[in-house]
C-alpha cells in the first residue's frame, strides 16, 4: 500500500529453480552408487592379475601322483586290518622318545615322538609321528583309585585339513585338564607342521597319493597311541 491508502500492484515473480542445484545431488548419488562397484572391479582385475604374475598354490600339483596305486592299496589294506582287528603294529613304552615336560597354569605339556608304522612310505621329514601329551597337575582322586594313579579319561586330538599347529587343540586340552582333569594327546599329522616336507607349500599335498598316505598315517598313529 501506498500512502494515500491505494493499492499498489505488485508482480509476484516466480523463482525458478536452479538447474545445477538439483543435477549436483543426483551426480553425487551417481558417483557414490558407482564407486563400490568400480572399485571391486579394479580389485578383481589385481588379483587377476597377481594370480598370473605369481601362482597361487594348490592342491595336487603332481597330480594322483608316482605311487598312486600302492599308496590306495596300502590305505585299503589298513582299513581292513582295523576293522577286523588283525592290526600288528604295537607302541611299546620303549619306543617313544619322550622330550622335556613344561609345567604352566596348572597343566604339563610334553612333546614325544616315535618312529610312524608308515615309515617307508612317508618322506623323511615325516617319518617320525609327534605328539603332544597335555595333563592336569592336579589329577582327579577318583581316576587315582581306579586306574593306578593315572587319569582315567584320555582325549585323542587330531589335526583338521590344513591345521599346521596345535594352538587351537592346545588350548581346547588346557581347558578340560584344568577343569575336567582330562588328559589330551595331540597329534601332529604327516605332511604338517614339523613333519611337512621341504618341497611342499603350505599345507597344499602334492599329490592325491600323499593325501591317502596322510589320511592312513593319522588312522595308524592315532590306533598306536590309543592302544
């Protein structure tokens, strides 16, 4: 209004909106959709990439292997004497050779190893089966009357595909020493850990003729102990 009280016309202009106000948001989602994916590719194409530089290792690099077929007739063999209980090979006390004996939280941890019933088969650095033997210091009074003195409970503990130490089984057997007051022997598979050969990567077995000589390795050496 003026005033001299008249009515002034006003024009209402409309403000349009600007263009590049709204394209900048839509850019950026864009750009943020797009991204992940894009970086996932690149990623794809380095390992791509890095695989064909330098090879990854793999299982059964040798194929089935020299003495495939021996090693299965071996391993079919010792099942069957297993099962029908006409398995010969007996540890004797003498024939293990016991190393020193830790004593920490409450447990004692000895390492021993004896000569594998698989001896002529494995390579050298497996030729010997090693385990573990982990025992509570504090041994439950009811496995003392009725068993001389020694727990009565032992946990036979084998390794999983791949399982090149015992850490993860150590710490399993810590825990039902102290308190269950169970005894755990751990053993060390052919082909791993300490007993893996020099020419072998990892735990990647050469051949699938190694494989059925490890699997008959553990079955045997586990069945020495046991008995």
């Amino acid at each position: 209004t003026t005033g001299n009280g008249k009515v002034q016309n006003s024009q209402i202009v409309e403000k349009k909106p600007n263009k590049t106000m709204l394209q900048l948001p839509d850019i950026a989602v864009k750009l943020l959709l797009c991204l992940p994916s894009r970086l996932l590719g690149a990623l794809d194409y380095a390992f791509v990439l890095l695989n064909r530089l330098v090879p990854s290792p793999k299982f059964f690099s040798n194929g089935y292997g020299e003495d495939f077929q021996m090693g299965q007739e071996r391993y079919e063999k010792s099942l069957k004497e297993l099962a029908n209980g006409s398995y010969k090979f007996t540890l004797t006390e003498e024939m293990i050779d016991w190393g020193t004996k830790t004593l920490k939280a409450g447990v004692s941890i000895q390492v021993a190893r004896f000569q594998s019933p698989l001896m002529d088969a494995l390579p050298k650095e497996s030729m010997y089966s090693k385990f573990l033997l982990v025992e509570p210091l504090k041994k439950d009074k009811e496995a003392s009357k009725t068993n001389n003195g020694k727990p009565k409970v032992y946990v036979l503990m084998l390794p999983a595909t791949g399982e090149m130490g015992a850490s993860v089984r150590l710490n399993m057997a810590k825990t039902l020493a102290i308190e269950h007051g169970y005894s755990s022997v751990i053993l060390t598979a052919p082909y791993y850990g300490e007993r893996k050969p020099k020419n072998q990567t990892l735990f990647f077995l050469s051949s699938v003729r190694d494989i059925l000589i490890q699997a008959q390795g553990i079955i045997e050496e586990s069945a020495a102990v046991a008995v």
